[in-house]
C-alpha cells in the first residue's frame, strides 16, 4: 500500500512539474512577443537581422542533410507502396497511402527532428553561453530586452525555417522518391500524380501547418528557455542542452500524436463508427 501511495505520489510530482515547465515556456512565449512590440529600444532592423540569421543556420544550411533523408524516406516508403499495394490489388491507394504516411506523419516528425538536432542545441548552448558569461546582464544594463533581441527572433526564424523545411521534404520526398524508384518498379507518372491528387484533402493543409508551426514553436522556446536557465557556470551548458533536446522531442512527438489522434478520431465520427 504504501509503495502504491509512493507511486502516485511521484507520479502527481511529475504531472505537476510538467504543467509547470509547459506554463513557463508559453509564457515565454508570450512575453517574448510582448516585449518586441511594445519595447523598440533595439528597433526593427536589428531584430530581423537576427531573424535572417536564423532562417539562413535554420533553414538553408540543413537543405543537403534534408535533401537526402526526403530521398532516402520517400523513396523507400513509394518503393514498398508499389511492390505491396500492387500485389494485392490496391494500386489505386497508392497517393492515400503516401499522404496519410508520409505528408501527415513522416515529413513533420522527420524535419522536426534534424531541426532539433542541429538548431535547437545550438540554440541552446549559444544562449547558456550568453548567460554564463555575462553577455545577457550587458544587454540589460544597455536598455535591451533579451527576449525581444535574442528569443523572439529566434522562434520566428525557426518556425519559418520548419515550415519552409517540411514543406521541402515533402516535394523532393514524392517527386524525387518517385523518379528514383523508377529504376526498380515502374509505375506511369501521370497515375501516380493523379492518385496523389485525389487523395489530398483540405484537411492535410491545416495539419501541416498545425504540426509544423507548433513545432517551430515548441523546439525554439525550449532551446531558448533551456538556454536562459543557466546560473553562472559554463559547465551548465551542456546540461541544459541536453535537456533542451530531450523535452523537445518529447513535446514534439506527443503534440504530433495528439494531433493525429483528434484528426482520425474526427474522421471515424464522421464514418459512423464511433
């Protein structure tokens, strides 16, 4: 009995802690966007000048590592849905079968991921540099609001450069795993597209933008955040990198289920079976 009490009793302590943590990194948010409207004392110029820094590291720099994964991932996933579907005699379903896998869940999770790996803990460990070396309280004691100049750019840049890099896998994914699956199974372009076509829906638009968005969101205020939350010491940075990357794919992963979930449970209530 006493081991049960002891389990909800850790387990109430995480629940609340992660409330916590989720409440403090959207009030980050908000703050963040606070401050860069109504505080001009760095002016506009200079914040997107740090914004266009951040697409370009964010966005541009990861176009050959995306470039390949898209490639590797589509062509595989169009490879298997040739062979399998035309198998067993549902060739038809084949753009159902790639929007429902690799538009809705593959290409937002995958690039949410290598952003993570690459921008959100340089993020990061840049800004826990900043901290433990007093490049932050320098800002402050010359009228600048760090949220304004270092995180609100930031998170702007990334959820542009995630959008712009989702939306770049999943063209080079189904036109270049398409044309590199033609060496191994044939298939007519026009079918293929025409099939694509007539599985995307209105809805796939609104869920790429919901998951992407949110997911620019969620990897570049947890850097930032993690980032901000060092004391003093340099040897803390490579702690609250390390915990930016884990909360961040944890968040981004459950967001991206939860997502999902509603989308299909939505769907079956339309269907009748729920």
């Amino acid at each position: 009995m006493i081991k049960v009490v002891q389990t909800l009793d850790q387990l109430g302590r995480t629940l609340v802690m992660q409330f916590i943590y989720t409440w403090q990194i959207l009030s980050m948010v908000y703050l963040s966007c606070r401050a860069t409207f109504l505080d001009q004392a760095q002016g506009l110029r200079t914040i997107i000048g740090v914004l266009s820094a951040q697409v370009y590291f964010t966005g541009f720099q990861a176009l050959p590592l995306i470039s390949i994964l898209s490639l590797a991932t589509g062509g595989l996933l169009i490879l298997q849905a040739m062979s399998n579907l035309t198998l067993l005699g549902g060739s038809q379903v084949i753009g159902s079968f790639l929007i429902a896998v690799f538009v809705r869940e593959v290409a937002p999770l995958l690039t949410a991921l290598v952003v993570i790996a690459r921008s959100g803990t340089a993020v990061a460990s840049e800004l826990g540099n900043m901290r433990a070396n007093r490049e932050i309280d320098a800002l402050e004691s010359m009228g600048i609001n760090p949220l304004s100049f270092i995180v609100f750019p930031r998170l702007v840049g990334g959820i542009l450069s995630v959008v712009g890099l989702s939306f770049y896998f999943i063209a080079i994914g189904l036109i270049g795993g398409f044309l590199l699956t033609q060496f191994f199974h044939k298939m007519p372009i026009q079918f293929y597209f025409e099939s694509l076509l007539k599985a995307f829906a209105k809805e796939d638009v609104f869920i790429f933008l919901i998951k992407n968005t949110a997911s620019g969101v969620i990897i570049f205020i947890i850097s930032c955040y993690q980032g901000l939350s060092v004391k003093r010491s340099p040897h803390e940075v490579p702690q609250v990198t390390t915990q930016a990357v884990v909360k961040s794919i944890l968040y981004v992963t459950l967001f991206n289920l939860a997502v999902s979930a509603l989308y299909y449970l939505s769907r079956l209530q339309e269907l009748g079976v729920l």
